[in-house]
C-alpha cells in the first residue's frame, strides 16, 4: 500500500480527496476521521481550531 500526505486549508478538497484525514493544530493531532466525508465540516473546523476529535465526541454523546 501507499499513501499520500496532502496539506491544504480548502476543508472540501480535503474531504473529496480523502480516504482518512489527520486534523492538526499547532503541531498536534486533533483527531483522525476514517470517513471524513460523513463527519459536519463544522466538526473538523473546530478540531483545526484545537479542539480534539474526543472532547467533541463526548459533548456530542452527552447532548443525545
């Protein structure tokens, strides 16, 4: 197998053209979204924001 890092800003060229995708901010993993296309793009906002993939998965479990 092989893989291909690519780095970009554009949140839709990410997605499109991801199989997986490692969210970072200030040098560190955020989280990372085996299928980033069915994740909200507002979710992988707030991980290049700093927010990591967990504390939003236990707001998102604590709000059901």
């Amino acid at each position: 197998g092989g893989a291909v890092l690519l780095v970009s800003e554009d949140l839709e060229e990410l997605i499109t053209m991801s199989d997986r995708l490692a969210v970072m901010c200030k040098g560190e993993i955020m989280g990372i979204l085996d299928s980033p296309s069915e994740v909200p793009v507002e979710t992988i906002g707030l991980m290049m924001a700093g927010t990591p993939l967990e504390d939003l998965q236990k707001k998102e479990a604590l709000s059901s």
